[in-house]
C-alpha cells in the first residue's frame, strides 16, 4: 500500500487575498471619526436653534399680549416704561415700552420690545402698532 502525501507549499499564496490591511482599517476609522465629529456638532447647532427658536416664539407671544393690554388701557403719560413680567416661568424675559408721537397727532406710534438673553448675546423681539 503506497501512502500519499500532501504537499503544501506555503511559499506560494495568490495574489487576489481577502481581507483589509491595518492601514486601510486606520483610514476606515479615521473617516468614521471625522464623520462622527461633524454630526455631534450639526446635532448640538441644532439643538441651540431650536432652544432660540423657543425662546423667539415665548417672546413674540408675550409682546402680543402686552400690546394688548396697552391697547385696550388708557394711553399713559409716560413715553417709556420697562419691567420684568411677573409670572415665574417668564423670569428670563423682561419688556419695554415705548409710545412716540407721529406728525399725525391723533396716531401714535407703541413699540413693545420683549428682551433674554441668549448664552452671552441679548435677544429682542419688537412688535410695532399705531393707534
């Protein structure tokens, strides 16, 4: 009986192998953490854009709602007034009041300016009306 061996000559491999090399996985990581990078940072502008988007709307509505109240008040004597509002949840919002006179002297001209601040920028949205 005649045995048969196996040869394998390890010397020889083919030229076409599968798999990636170490450099290539280092770029593969290199671009997925670049990539990563710059999502966390759209992610966190986009959260600072609604949060001021938020803040833009409060302010708007409360503008409305003092422009309200002063036009269904007496006009004041005061050409200027300002304050903070009084409900606790609008603490970080303060008003003002401006009413300047028109060449028409029937008409006058209310400006009501709600203020915040913004991280270290002040924020203001201004609502004006003629009566």
């Amino acid at each position: 009986m005649k045995s048969e061996y196996l040869r394998i000559d390890t010397a020889r491999q083919p030229l076409n192998q599968t798999g990636f090399t170490l450099l290539e996985v280092m770029v593969a990581v290199a671009i997925m953490a670049m990539v990563l990078i710059t999502l966390l940072g759209l992610k966190n502008r986009s959260m600072n854009d609604v949060m001021l988007a938020k803040h833009i709307t409060v302010a708007t509505m409360l503008a409305k709602r003092m422009m309200v109240e002063n036009t269904a008040a007496e006009p004041d004597v005061s050409p200027e007034e300002e304050g903070p509002f009084p409900e606790p949840e609008y603490k970080d919002y303060t008003w003002k009041k401006t009413i300047v006179p028109t060449p028409i002297p029937q008409i006058m001209e209310l400006h009501v300016a709600v203020l915040w601040k913004e991280g270290t920028r002040d924020e203001m949205v201004e609502i004006v009306n003629y009566e």
